[in-house]
C-alpha cells in the first residue's frame, strides 16, 4: 500500500523493517531526536507483529515519517528498490539506508550526511579504523569479515565493509541503479550495490561505526541468505 506524501526535506532514510515491534518506535524517535530536518520512510515486509501501527501513531508526532507496507513478504532487496524509488520520486537528494534492529546509531547520520560534499556514496564501516563490532557471536563476527574478504578478493575492490547496511548516497548514486534488476537478500544485496556503485567511477568514502547486535527481535541472517551471497559473488566475478 503506497501513501501520497508531501516532501519536507532534501533527505531521507530508508529502513527495511519485518517484525521489529521492539525497536522501530526507539529508532525512528532516535532519528528525530538529531534535529537535522530529515524524512523518514519505513519498509514494512509483511511483518505479523504491529510494526506498522507503532510507526502509524508516530505519524500523528513527525509529520515526515511515511509508511510503505507489503501485503506480502519480498525480501531485503525488494524493499530497498520500493524505497529508493519512491526517493527518487519524491525528489530527495540524500538518501540514506540503515537497519531497523537498533544496530546503526542514528547519530553517525550527521557526519555520513557531511562527507557527501565531496562523495558519492559514504559507507557506515565497521573494518576501518575506529569501526568495530559490539555483542555479536565470534561466529557472526567471523561470518562478516570472510565475506568481506571474500568480497574483495573476488571482486577487486577496496572497500573494507562491503556488506555494510548502513550507507548515504546522493540522488546521482540513487538514479544510476537499475532498481528493477534488485532481488538479492541480505549480504548478497549490499556487495551487489556497492560493486555497482564502485564499477560506475563513483566517490566512496568509508566512516568508522560500532555496530552492536540488536537486543529485540530475531535476526533475519540464515544460511540461505550465505549461500545466496556466495553465488552472486560467483556471478559477479564472472561478469
């Protein structure tokens, strides 16, 4: 279900969300709390918990705060494809992606937001110096940087974070993806974008986050979403 919106800034954040009742409320006041004129959009992915109707009432409070639901569940991908076209629409100019589990601390926005003067694509890293991981397993930790590692190796890239959910990109970024091509999940959607991105010739920068592991709510990676991100890097090397 698509609402009509009426844009009240150049900025926005896109935050995929299924069954993330514990958190979504927490997150989206966190976001306003910052004070720097920012719209927010919420993907919810056919969640059966009351994720959309905590994000409804604090509608009533932040005037900027807009609602895509899906009558069924599409994956991580197809979610960001509905929002960042529905950015694109809408005329934003600074478009913005982050987890819906508390993971990303909205107050990184600020600075991510500042080094797109002279960038295209900032990525929220956890492998750069001042990055780091707080309260996950040894085993999920260990998972990240393989596949990063793996990443970059097939792929010839630089980037220490590939599989980073947490990114501000301009409108430029935004308008060069094909989002009708985006059906990947998980870290196979995150290497995916940010090869694209840097294949195209465009500016990115890596800014030092802590991610920490969510305290509500079931994580979303299982060994489908792994094997899924093995296989596109497999594609991707080959194309």
């Amino acid at each position: 279900m698509k609402e009509k919106i009426l844009k009240k800034s150049n900025k926005i954040v896109i935050i995929p969300a299924h069954n993330e009742a514990g958190n979504i409320g927490l997150l989206i006041n966190n976001i306003y709390a910052l004070g720097i004129g920012i719209s927010v959009l919420v993907i919810d992915d056919n969640s059966s918990d009351d994720t959309s109707g905590i994000v409804r009432n604090l509608q009533e409070v932040y005037p900027n705060l807009y609602i895509l639901i899906q009558e069924k569940r599409m994956g991580l991908g197809r979610a960001y494809a509905l929002g960042f076209n529905y950015a694109l629409e809408n005329g934003y100019e600074v478009v913005m992606q982050m987890d819906a589990d508390l993971s990303h601390d909205p107050s990184y926005l600020i600075p991510m937001i500042n080094l797109l003067k002279n960038n295209d694509l900032v990525i929220g890293s956890r492998y750069v110096e001042g990055g780091g991981v707080e309260g996950c397993s040894y085993f999920r930790v260990g998972l990240s940087r393989w596949a990063n590692f793996l990443s970059r190796y097939m792929l010839k890239l630089s980037i220490k974070d590939i599989t980073s959910g947490f990114k501000c990109m301009n409108r430029k970024v935004l308008g060069s993806i094909n989002c009708s091509s985006i059906n990947s999940e998980g870290y196979a959607f995150q290497i995916e974008m940010v090869r694209h991105v840097y294949s195209s010739g465009f500016r990115i920068i890596e800014y030092p986050i802590i991610f920490k592991e969510r305290n509500y709510g079931k994580s979303k990676m299982n060994f489908s979403v792994v094997i899924e991100a093995i296989l596109k890097l497999v594609f991707l090397s080959i194309k």
